[in-house]
C-alpha cells in the first residue's frame, strides 16, 4: 500500500511540475527581428512619446501684459 503512494508521488511531481510551467504566464515568442529592427523600433516609440510630450504643452499662452513697458 505504501509502494502505491510513493509512486503516485513521484510520478505526479514530476507531471505537475511540466503542467505547471507550460500553463505559465510568461512565455518566449520568437519574432524574428534583428537587433536593427529592435533599435529602430525603440526609436520610433521614443520619438513618439516625445512628440506627445510635445503636443500636450500649453504653447499659445499669450504674453503677460505687465512684463511689457
């Protein structure tokens, strides 16, 4: 009875270890870029985060009157 139950553990260990790391979160996606597609991406994100940056100034705020004489 008791062989029964070592072997049932360790042979679920072992499934429940695969289960568990192929329901992960994280998994790896190859994509097939290359290292200068990943740099022009990243440029292309940082310019336009600049170019929002940018956008959401206040520019057309009129001149202070009392600054000038």
């Amino acid at each position: 009875m008791i062989g029964w139950v070592i072997l049932t553990a360790v042979l679920a260990a072992p499934a429940g270890w695969v289960l568990g790391h192929r329901t992960a979160r994280i998994r790896i996606i190859p994509i097939g870029a290359i290292l200068a597609q990943d740099e022009t991406a990243l440029a292309a994100a940082d310019v336009a985060e600049f170019w929002q940056i940018v956008s959401s100034l206040d520019l057309d705020q009129p001149d202070d009157p009392r600054s000038s004489t």
